[in-house]
C-alpha cells in the first residue's frame, strides 16, 4: 500500500475523533470514531487483502469501549480503552519474551531482517514505550478535563511515531543484509 494512503487511512479515526470532539462533544466524537475505524479496517481489507492484527484489535477495543462509552453515557469507558489497549500490547510484547517469543518478529518480520538480538531490544522498547502510554493516560484522564485529554490522545500519534523513528538506528545496526546476487 502506498505509505501515504497508509497513513492517512490510520490516522483518519484520530483526526475524526479529534475533530468531532471539537464540534459536538466527546460522545459524538466516539461515535464518529467507532464510524471512522470500521471504515479504516474496510478500506485496508480493500486496499491489501488482509487485516493487520494491531489494527484489528484495537477496532475491537474500539468498539467495545466505544459501545460501553455511548450506552451508558459515560466517558470514562473511551478513556480508559487506550490504557487498556497500550497495556495489553506491552504485557504481551514482554510476556512474550518471557517465554521466548518475539511476536514483533510475527508482526513485522516480513518487512524487516533483523537479528534476534534485534528484534528482542525492539521488542522490549516497545514493550516499555506501551506501559508508559498507559500509565500516562491514566494520569491524564484522572487530571484533566474531557477536552485537554483528548488533545493528548491526538498527541499520542505523533508521539508514537516520533518514538518509532528514534528506533531506526538500533535496528539498523541489527539488520541482515541479504546476500548480494552473483552474476551469472
């Protein structure tokens, strides 16, 4: 898939539920966000031919916590979707390692030859860059109003991609170089 059309259909939620938030409230932006991430998973599916694993489960969290938020009128169900979320990515990555598993490897391993060495720091990073998200948002939504909190959920994207370009250099000096071709 074009990186562009990536982007903009991943971050696409975000910027709705941002913007929705801005003109109606926190529970039509969880409507429009709930809206937003179904067509984002369709449009993928269209695009690709397959579902993501990240972005599938975080579409179920969506929608769950989304539902909850909108049922029972309650924004704290929306807020606490992106500790829960964070802090399961994070329990699994680690977890993972505890019993030997990369699952970064899994998710990612088609487009990146790295060592296992690699892939175990990688992992571990990410890892811990996802408690810390889901510890921070705890304190946020605690703190702060409904409206500052969701600038910083919208923070979080460029956050999180700022974070994962910090990554380049270790996972360069991990990477495996494919055998050059001899000519014939």
């Amino acid at each position: 898939m074009n990186p562009i059309v990536k982007i903009i259909i991943e971050a696409g939620p975000l910027i709705a539920f941002f913007l929705s938030n801005w003109l109606g409230g926190i529970f039509w932006a969880t409507g429009i966000f709930m809206a937003a991430t179904a067509l984002a998973l369709l449009l993928s599916w269209i695009l690709t031919g397959k579902l993501a694993v990240m972005p599938l489960i975080s579409a179920g969290f969506v929608a769950v916590f989304g539902v909850l938020t909108l049922w029972l009128h309650d924004e704290t169900f929306i807020k606490v979707k992106v500790t829960l979320i964070n802090a399961l990515f994070g329990v699994v990555l680690l977890g993972g390692l505890f019993f030997g598993q990369t699952f970064l490897k899994y998710v990612m391993g088609e487009a990146i030859k790295m060592t296992d060495e690699g892939w175990r720091a990688l992992t571990i990073r990410w890892g811990i860059f996802f408690l810390c998200i889901a510890v921070a948002n705890e304190v946020v939504w605690r703190m702060v109003p409904t409206d500052t909190w969701v600038n910083f959920k919208v923070a979080l994207l460029p956050v999180t991609l700022v974070f994962a370009l910090s990554q380049a250099p270790m996972m360069t000096k991990h990477m495996i170089q494919d055998d050059p071709k001899t000519p014939n």
